[in-house]
C-alpha cells in the first residue's frame, strides 16, 4: 500500500442507538489516518433523513475526508455524502440500496407491521439480567448494555422507519461495501458488490476488529483488499 503523504481524516458513524465505543478496538496508523468519531443526535418530530444527514455533517470539520458508517450509520453516511466531498464512502454490516433490505424488512414495510417492533423494551434491558436466559443470549445482552447509548424510543422508532422506508435503488458511485458472511441482520444472500468478511457477524466491528485493523488501511487508501 502506497501511504499518502497527507494525514488522512477518517469519520466513523456507530450502528444503530451504538456509543462510538463500539469502534474501541479499531487502530489506525497514527503517521497516516486521524480517527474521528461521530455520535447520534435525536432526530426531530417527522424529522427526514435528508434534514437528519445534514445536521450530522455539522460535525464534519475536514475536508477530503473518509467517511465510514455501520449498519444504520452506514445509510446515514450516505445521505451525509450527498453535501461532502469525500475521499472515501465506506459501509459496513449495512445496505447499499432498499433492493438489500432482507424480506421481513420489506414485508413489514409493505404490511405496516413495523409499528409492532418492541422498541418501547430498551428500558427494561437491564431488568433482563434476571430472567433464566441462555449463556448465547446473556453474552449478547452484555454487548448491549456496554455499547448502546441511546434509549430513547422515538430514536428507535424513528430508526427503523428510515431504514424500512428508505428510498434508494442504486448504489452510490464509489461506494466500498464490507459485509459479513454470517450476518444475520442483512444477509449476505441480499448483498451485492462487497467485500466479504469470513465468518463475520452483523458485530464484527467488534469481534473481527483484528481483520479491520489488519486491512482498512489499505481499503480506505485503495477501495479495495
């Protein structure tokens, strides 16, 4: 990988309701990327995700930047990228197009079932800890509690509709995908055009963080492994 003689200034957008500690294990060359991170604001009543991307990009404060995004952050950055000029557009354990979304997602839009989904539960996680769970499900409960910050249910509501009801059909020039092969949100089977993480997860940021740190370098520099 040929390195740049610039810093270059990388923005990470969190996954849905996450705290920007979810990125604690990336690590980037310090003598060629500067890390920054980016939190979630609470969205304004009816609020659009255009209006929302934009205000987001308030917190942008260079220029010819990389800007990467997980999950839902990875559909936030895309409509951030619209007012930016980038370097570099980067998703991960997300969706490039509405085309991506899994079926259930798509049926509970075209159904209007999604106003069924329990976000009014994320204040009663900790209650949970109680209850005669299994190790696989406690394990899970644990990342929860230590990486969401959010709670806040007109947040959550508000994120789920954006994603359900998001509009895009086509992929954004440029855009570099990295995908999970086991991700249970957005199966693979959906994905096209990405670069395939062996057996990560919907949380590999998390637990693959090795695989990042061993190869965003030269994606972000590159676009490419």
């Amino acid at each position: 990988m040929n390195r740049p003689s610039e810093i270059i200034h990388v923005y990470f957008m969190p996954g849905m309701a996450a705290s920007p500690e979810i990125f604690e294990y990336i690590k980037l060359p310090k003598e060629t990327f500067q890390m920054h991170f980016l939190k979630w604001k609470l969205p304004q009543k009816k609020e659009s995700l255009e209006s929302y991307a934009l205000r987001m990009v308030q917190d942008i404060e260079h220029k010819n930047c990389v800007l990467i995004g997980v999950s839902l952050g990875g559909i936030v950055v895309q409509a951030m990228s619209e007012f930016l000029s980038l370097r570099r557009l980067i998703i991960i354990s997300s969706v490039k197009t509405r085309f991506e979304l899994p079926r259930r997602m798509r049926w509970a839009r075209i159904t209007g079932l999604y106003h069924l989904l329990p976000t009014f539960m994320v204040n009663y996680v900790e209650k949970l800890d109680f209850l005669p769970l299994g190790k696989f499900v406690k394990k899970r409960l644990k990342l929860y509690k230590r990486y969401m910050e959010v709670k806040n249910k007109h947040y959550l509501d508000w994120g789920f509709r954006k994603m359900i009801f998001w509009e895009r059909k086509k992929p954004l020039e440029g855009i570099v995908h990295i995908h999970g092969e086991k991700d249970i949100v957005f199966p693979i089977k959906y994905i096209k055009n990405c670069i395939v993480v062996p057996s990560g997860t919907h949380i590999m940021i998390i637990n693959k963080y090795r695989w990042f740190n061993r190869n965003l370098p030269r994606i972000i520099c590159e676009g490419k492994l």
